[in-house]
C-alpha cells in the first residue's frame, strides 16, 4: 500500500543530489544549485504522469486543500459539501479557510452518496469535495452533474488515490481541481508533501502564490517579488521533493503489485456468499491499494474483527467505525467544535449543527465495512495464508452466529 515499502537506492540518489549542493530550498540560489530543481522537476512529472496541465507542490496534502480553497475563492460564508468518511484533514482545510464544511452521508461506494449531496445543497454551497476514499473513486458522473446543474465547483480530495482513475482520466485531475497527499503512508511519498493539480491557468498561478507568502515569483530575484494577495509558507522543500521523484518513478509498478494481490485476495473472500463488495463506479479505475468489504450486520463484522484480533492478524485490516481518524462517530472535537483560537460564532455554530447531524444511513454501512490494506512485500505465499486465514475467520464467526440464531 504505501510507497515507503519500496525505499531503496533510487531515493538515497534524489536526495544525494540535493545534499551535494546543500540547496534545500526550492526557490533561487540559482547559482550554488547547480541546476538542482527538484521541486519543479517533481511538478513536471506529476503533470506528465496524471494528465493535469499544472501541478503546485506543498507541504502536506492538508496545505494543498488550503491552498487550493482558497485559490478557487472559497471562504467565510461558503458551504462545502463533503463526507462523514474521510481522514479529518479535509474539515480541517475547510475550517482553515473559514468556510462550511457541510457533513453528508456516503452510500455504498464508500464515498459521496449523490442523493444526499443534492439534498444538502443552500444557496450557501459554493464546492462539492468528493474524497476518493481508500484508493477508488467517487460517482464523478453523478457528482459532475449536479456541480454543473447548480454551478458548483468540483474540487477532488484524492490524497488516498494516486494512480486511480475514473474513466481513464486520473482522479485528481477530473474536477476544477484536485489534490494528492505525499505524507508517509501514500501511495507515494515525500516523507510529507502535498501536490494541487489543475488545468486553470488562475488557480494555478494562485496556489503557487499562496504557498509562497504571495510572492509573485515575477521578480528578477526574491526580494524584488511583489504580493498581489496575503499568502503563506506551505512550500515543499528540496528534500522531500527528491524524495518524490524517485517515488513517482515507482507509482506503476505499485499499482501492478496491488492489482495482482488485490485480484487474489478478493477471488478467496468471494468464495464465502455472505461477503460482499464496495461498488466501484470504475472497476478498472481502482488503485487497489485496499480490498473493501462488507459482511451482512454490524454484529458478525464485530465478531470478525476480534477474531481477526484472536489470532493475531488484525494488522492491515481497518474497521473505520470504531476508528478515531476517519469515521464522523469518533470525531468528538468536531461535533463540539474544540478549537484553541476562537472561530466566528456563526461558524462554530453551524459546524456544531453539521457534525451532529444523522448519519445512520452511513452508520449502516460503515459499521459492515473493513478494509484491508494491501501490502506491496507479500510473497505469494503469504497471501495465500492471509487469504486463507482470513476466510477462515470469517466462516468461523458465521458458523458460531448461524448456531446461535
Ligand atoms: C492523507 C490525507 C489528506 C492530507 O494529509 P496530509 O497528511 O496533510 O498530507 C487529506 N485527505 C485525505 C482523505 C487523506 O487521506
């Protein structure tokens, strides 16, 4: 699953490239860097590799977010319309603009459920974020539609999906905007960074901008750049980016290991009636880097994961509604909106009212859901002993519940 599996000689390289100049950051010095750009190196792949015509690095995928609300003039007073099933950095980029998240249901593709979007849409919404959850994709037909039904903008939350796509284009690259996260556990990393991809020539030039305390970048050096608007520091630096482009350079090969391992391990749990599957509104689309799957009620689900616990092989497996990063059900500090700085009245009001909302309609699914991570190292034959024992746990519990009903 994350790309830190294959660290190997390719990254020491990058980096050593940056460590010969010392130049670690990616602006200026032209001189000394004798011609180490790896940031801007890094942005020209991302382009080339996903499909966008402009790419800015950040310092972490919950900059990018930031940097591109505010790029696309999303602010104080504006709704944005995302999921109760997300990691919480996409509510904490929306509170750091000052804007709405409005929390809504997800359906069985683990993602926005269309219906509740439009339910959810006021004269205040400005964006629909879709998050590309585990590795596959959002209905972006369904989600395209309404955004241009009620001119919204689409911006794509795809820091958990690098490499999927939708319909053969890169997901990420399909809304007004879109997003990938480079933190330590993607797909690919930069140890931490972030990327916003985009075909607008104004977003872009924006978030370049924002993420570099508005300097212009139009002076002949740094100190004579102008700031056309308030920015602020949220820049990649050397390091990370070398890191990056050794990672990048691995992301097809990390989609092959996952596809395979992934296709193994779905064949086994098919075999048992009882288990069923995301929906994939693209099957040839998923990134594969986790197998989600659903069993028929809250209580055998429970029961698998303490199983799963039992004989020691819960590693890897994600059980979200009981998980403290991810669900809406464990999100305390939002549904009482904790802050250590005070937000605007209004604001914290609405965020309150948001997070309390009912979500039994993403209840009923997320509490039949696990995921499992698939790993990037595993021999054949460890799958195949994952595997097994997985489906072994499974049918255990269903025996035990179908004697005990
Ligand atoms: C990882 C992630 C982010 C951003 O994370 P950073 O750790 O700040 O790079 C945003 N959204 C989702 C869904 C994520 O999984």
């Amino acid at each position: 699953m994350p790309g830190f599996e294959l660290w190997g000689a390719e990254e020491r390289k990058e980096v050593n490239d940056v460590l010969e100049t010392g130049i670690l950051m990616r602006y200026g010095f032209d001189g000394p860097r004798k011609g180490i750009w790896k940031s801007k190196e890094l942005e020209q792949e991302i382009c080339k590799k996903f499909g966008s015509k402009y790419a800015q690095l950040t310092s972490s995928g919950t900059s990018a977010l930031t940097t591109v609300m505010a790029a696309l003039g999303i602010g104080a007073g504006d709704e944005i319309i995302m999921p109760c099933f997300t990691f919480v950095a996409s509510f904490e980029s929306v509170l750091g603009v000052g804007a709405t998240p409005v929390l809504v249901d997800v359906d069985d593709t683990l993602t926005l459920d269309p219906q509740a979007v439009k339910k959810a849409i006021t004269p205040k919404t400005k964006c629909i974020m879709p998050v590309h959850m585990c590795g596959s994709m959002a209905d972006l037909d369904a989600l395209q539609a309404i955004c241009k039904e009620h001119n919204l903008i689409l911006l794509e939350d795809a820091c958990q999906s690098i490499g999927a796509s939708y319909k053969g284009k890169a997901l990420g690259t399909i809304g007004a905007a879109g997003t990938f996260s480079f933190d330590f556990v993607k797909t690919m990393t930069c140890g931490e960074g972030g990327v916003i991809m985009t075909d607008n020539e104004d977003v872009f030039t924006k978030c370049d901008g924002y993420t570099d305390h508005g300097h212009d970048h139009l002076g002949v050096d740094r100190g004579a750049d102008l700031h056309p608007f308030i920015g602020y520091n949220y820049r990649i630096s050397e390091l990370h980016a070398a890191v990056g482009l050794a990672q990048i350079r691995k992301v097809d090969k990390v989609l092959s290991i996952q596809k395979k391992n992934h296709q193994y391990l779905k064949n086994v749990l098919s075999q048992i009636p009882e288990v069923s599957f995301r929906r994939i509104p693209d099957p040839a689309g998923d990134s594969c880097t986790f197998l989600s799957w659903f069993l028929p009620t809250e209580e055998i689900t429970r029961a698998v994961v303490n199983e799963l616990k039992a004989q020691g092989i819960l590693a890897g497996n994600f059980y979200w509604f009981d998980n403290n990063w991810h669900y809406i059900r464990k999100w305390d500090h939002l549904k009482n909106s904790i802050t250590l700085n005070a937000l605007h009245p209004e604001l914290k009001a609405e965020v309150i009212k948001q997070a309390n909302k009912n979500f039994s309609a993403s209840d009923a699914i997320m509490s039949r859901c696990i995921s499992t991570a698939i790993g990037l190292l595993w021999t054949d034959e460890q799958l195949k002993e994952k595997a097994e024992k997985m489906a072994g746990v499974i049918k255990k519990v269903l025996k035990e519940k179908a004697v005990a009903a």
